[in-house]
C-alpha cells in the first residue's frame, strides 16, 4: 500500500490512513450506505477535497479499509486449503477466522452487519471468491445445505461476537472462547495436544 506523498499546502503523509481509521468508525456508527465523504471530511476537520486526494469514492474508502483483514485472509484460505483432511482444514481457518476478527473487530463488525458494505464486497470478483471459498471449507464439515446454514452461522457469529462492544474482553479470551463456540457449532473436536516428554 502506498501513501502519496503531501503537496505543499495539502495533508500529511499520515492522512491516508487516519482517513481509513475515521471510516471505520463512521460506517460502524451510520452504516456504509449512511457515511459520506462529507461526513469524514467533517470529522477530521479537513475539506473534501482533502479526501478526494486519497480516494475518489466512499467504494475506493470501503475498499482500502478491508484491505489489510481481506488480504490476511486470503493467506489464511490458502493456508487451511493445503491440509489433509476437511477436519483440518476446517480447524485451521476457524482458528485463522476468528484471530482475524479480533485483530480486526471494527472492520469485521462492518463487514458483518453492514448490508451495504456486503453487497459491495460481494459484488467484487475477489473478495466474493474469498467469501466463497471461507464458506466451502466449513461447510464441508457436513453434508448437504448444513453444512453451509452451520458455515454460515459460524463465520456471522465470530464476526458478530468480536465487535468492538466487548472491548471489555480480553483479546487472548475472546480468541480462545471463539474458536472454542466455533468448535462446538461445527462438530469440531480440540486438536490433539502432543504428548509431553515426562
């Protein structure tokens, strides 16, 4: 990702992503479709034009935001696809799922809850196919539209839990419970602990 460099008179370098960070907060708090450029303009206390700078549209702003949690999840797909077995595979992105949602809690709340910020995703060839694939992985834990309904749930209700409104939890905590709630919606045992050298 790079950060144009300010011109004379112009933001700093650093503005790019405050611009990300106050988007995050305003589409959580208005909802995609309810936040406009003129609404973080104003909660920076910068001129619109500032953020025609950085992006030309409230879709180019959505997409530099979920960027970072697409791309960490992209790896994360690719990662669990190379197990063995559907048990594993599934182990793997549950547990890369949920860490990214608490690394993440304010985008994946958006992207979760957020209708407009999910049409828009889901209209990218990209990030629907990473949506795709998370869903398939989970979902082939159990035959037939199960599968998927438990999929489903399981990807909504990490997103879900992780929101920014349990900021009271501890981050090592909500990981740990989330995989744990994951496990049990899914059928999934705890992976075996090697034995300890006594």
């Amino acid at each position: 990702m790079t950060v144009r460099t300010a011109r004379k008179g112009s933001v700093t370098p650093d503005t790019r992503q405050r611009l990300i960070d106050v988007a995050v907060r305003l589409f959580a708090r208005h909802s995609f479709a309810g936040t406009s450029l003129q609404m973080i303009a104003d909660e920076m206390g910068i001129t619109k034009a500032a953020v025609y700078h950085h992006f030309r549209t409230r879709e180019e702003l959505l997409s530099a935001v979920v960027e970072p949690a697409l791309r960490q999840l992209q790896v994360a797909i690719e990662s669990a696809e190379t197990r063995r077995t559907p048990h594993a595979r599934a182990e793997h992105l549950l547990t890369a799922y949920a860490t990214l949602a608490v690394e993440h809690r304010a985008v994946v709340a958006v992207l979760a809850t957020d209708p407009g910020a999910i049409d828009l995703l889901r209209g990218q060839p990209e990030s629907s196919d990473l949506i795709n694939r998370q869903l398939a992985i989970l979902a082939d834990l159990t035959p037939g539209p199960a599968g998927y309904v438990n999929a489903t749930m399981v990807l909504a209700g990490i997103a879900s839990a992780a929101r920014p409104a349990l900021v009271h939890v501890d981050d090592d905590v909500l990981l740990r419970h989330l995989v744990e709630a994951g496990r049990r919606a899914l059928g999934l045992r705890a992976p075996r602990r090697p034995a300890q050298a006594g």
